[in-house]
C-alpha cells in the first residue's frame, strides 16, 4: 500500500508529470493549469488549487449571454446528471456570464498518488462530457458557432 501524503504544489505538480497530465503554472494566479482542457472550444480556465484542506479542481466556460436564461433552467438537471462535479453560475457586470465547474477532495488524511491520479482524470472526463453537453445546449461562447449560425440563416 503506497504511503498517504498530505500533499504540497511541487507533489501535485511531480504526479501530474509522473501521469502525463499537461499543466502549468501562470504568473497571474496560483492555480495549476491542466492544458487537456483549457484547450478546448468554450473553456476559459482550468486549473488545479492546493490549499490548506484540500485541493479544488476548477473550469470556467464563457456563455453567451442570450443562453443565461435556459441554461439557469437546466442547472438543476445538470448538477444531478454530473454528481461529481458542482456547476454554477457566475455572472459579474464588466465579464461574460460564466459557468463555474468545481470538484473538490479533502487531502488531511494524506493522499495517494493513485487517488489523485483517479481524482483528475475522473474530473477531465466528467468537465468533457458537460462541456459537450452544454456545446449541444448552444449555451457557450464560442466563435465557430456564431460562424455557423449565419450560414444556417443565409441558406433559408
């Protein structure tokens, strides 16, 4: 049985390489940021935060602000279909609206390599699935849709 380790940024960054796991590390925040999905269409920011109780595992998807009202209307069914992941909103004056995809686990005890390994990989996988969900709403902010739209419209 591996040795259970109350985790610090250089272990996570260490395990994260160890797993293959693309990330790096910005100068704006302190977040480790996990590149398989801040690549993707529609995802502003992902990152990984260590802090005192545990660690937190944060995406942020930028929404068109004309989808706010029926996305609000599918939150609740969006949070029980992705039980692993807590999803809000989060709508500030001066930004578009986002939608704030968090999963967090507690590292007191210690942690394992293997769950942190588990931990990420469960959390990209389930981000991926919303992601394509909310691509399939026609709720996030991204420019291929707008591109698509117009020519949808020109045809008819």
């Amino acid at each position: 049985m591996e040795m259970m380790n109350i985790p610090s940024s250089e272990m996570i960054m260490r395990w994260l390489q160890q797993a293959r796991i693309e990330h790096y590390i910005c100068d704006q925040c302190h977040g480790i940021h996990v590149v398989s999905l801040q690549s993707v269409d529609g995802v502003q920011e992902s990152r990984i935060f260590v802090e005192e109780e545990g660690l937190l595992f944060s995406s942020e998807l930028e929404l068109r602000p004309s989808a706010l009202l029926s996305l609000v209307a599918e939150l609740g069914r969006l949070n029980m279909e992705y039980p692993s992941l807590k999803i809000f909103l989060d709508v500030v004056d001066d930004n578009l609206p986002r939608l704030v995809v968090g999963h967090t686990v507690f590292t007191k005890a210690g942690l394992s390599a293997e769950q942190f390994v588990l931990f990420v990989q469960s959390t990209i996988a389930a981000t991926h699935e919303l992601v394509a969900e909310c691509e399939r709403l026609g709720v996030l902010n991204v420019a291929d849709a707008a591109e698509i739209d117009v020519s949808q419209e020109s045809v008819h």
